[in-house]
C-alpha cells in the first residue's frame, strides 16, 4: 500500500502482526516509513501506535 498517499485523519485497516489481529487505525502524522495514531477497533482500540506503513492492508476512510 506504499503508492498511496496517506494523509492525517485517514482510517486504515492494519494487517495482523505478532498476536494482533487486524484492525482499524486512524492516521494521525505521517512519516517516511511508519504512521502514528491510534487504533480504533480490536483488542488495542484506544491505544496509540506506530506502524509501519507496510502494515497497512486498505483506506477504509479518508478525511
């Protein structure tokens, strides 16, 4: 998902990785290679993260 452009306010599905599964997370800064927001669904909801951008499976919503 690296050719689209991710901007802040974004909601994008995040792949599973360790013992999370997938879920929602809106974009609140976006860098080089990772974003930072927060989930908003699945056993992190409310927590803030940064993922790598290679985690990002879709755009669900855009601003």
């Amino acid at each position: 998902m690296t050719d689209l452009i991710l901007v802040p306010g974004m909601t994008v599905l995040i792949s599973a990785f360790d013992e999370v599964p997938e879920h929602h997370f809106e974009i609140e800064a976006v860098f080089d290679d990772c974003v930072t927001g927060y989930a908003i669904t699945g056993p992190l909801a409310g927590e803030y993260g940064e993922p790598d951008i290679e985690l990002i499976v879709e755009v669900i919503s855009a601003p």
